[in-house]
C-alpha cells in the first residue's frame, strides 16, 4: 500500500520525465509496481485534466538529456534517445568507466608498468608474452630431451 505522499511523488517525478525503475529506487520500491500505480492514478485522475496533460507533455514531448539535464526534441526515429547528444552520450558512458590504475612488474622483462582495471595482468606487452611464451616452449622442450 502506497501513501498519498508517495503517490504524489510518482505523478511528479513522471511529468518531470524520471523512468519507473528510477522512481522505484528512490522509494525503494519494484518498477513494476511504481508502473501499475501510475497508471491506476491516470485512470482515476482522468478526469483532472490539468495533471493528466501536464504529466504527458512532459514525458512525451520534452525529454531531459541523462548527462547535461537539457531538453530536447525527439523525433520519431530517435523514440527512445536518453541524450541530447553524441558528445554528452559519451561524456555519460565515460564517467561511468571505472579505470583504476595498477602499477605492475612485468613477469619476462622486469620493467614497471601501469594496468588499467585489472591487477591480474602479467606481461607489459604482447612482445613480453609472445617472448616469455616461447622461453616455456624451450624449456619443455630442453626437459624432455633429458629424460
């Protein structure tokens, strides 16, 4: 059961254009459930016009851009456009990249290196692996003519 407040709140953050699955995060609620709510509210509110207009011009005609918070025009093409455009798109998805810099020793040559998201990372180039993978083949090989 959804209090009165938190009603209000969904009519409001639908108009201002948040998705579902955003406005049931911050409730702390299931999308789905923030869905059927909504609309059970657009059918009783039907008839007040001012919030049923209100709410669907907003979500329909001025989409906000996810990265710079702008509006813009949707075309028909381009229905389900989250950014304004390519650059704040890429700004958006970049941010989101966590990088975290590893400084690392390369296992066949020594020399320190710096690795971006993975700390397992053993060679400093595909040289360093090629060469260090070829040095094994060697030595297998060295072994076996002793037995």
């Amino acid at each position: 059961m959804m209090s009165e407040q938190e009603k209000q709140y969904i009519v409001e953050q639908r108009a201002s254009g948040k998705s579902f699955a955003e406005i049931g995060r911050a409730l702390g609620k299931n999308a789905d459930t923030v869905r059927s709510v909504f609309n059970r509210i657009m059918e009783k509110e039907a008839s007040d016009s001012s919030i049923v207009a209100r709410s669907q011009t907003s979500i329909t005609n001025a989409p906000i851009c996810k990265y710079c918070g702008q509006e813009f025009a949707r075309t028909s093409e381009s229905a389900k456009r989250l950014f304004c455009s390519d650059h704040c798109r890429n700004a958006y998805h970049n941010g989101q990249k966590r990088r975290v810099p590893y400084a690392l020793t390369c296992e066949h040559c020594g020399r320190r290196f710096i690795a971006f998201g993975n700390p397992r990372k053993r060679f400093c180039s595909r040289k360093c692996f090629a060469d260090s993978q070829k040095k094994a083949v060697a030595l297998a090989g060295s072994h076996m003519e002793v037995l």
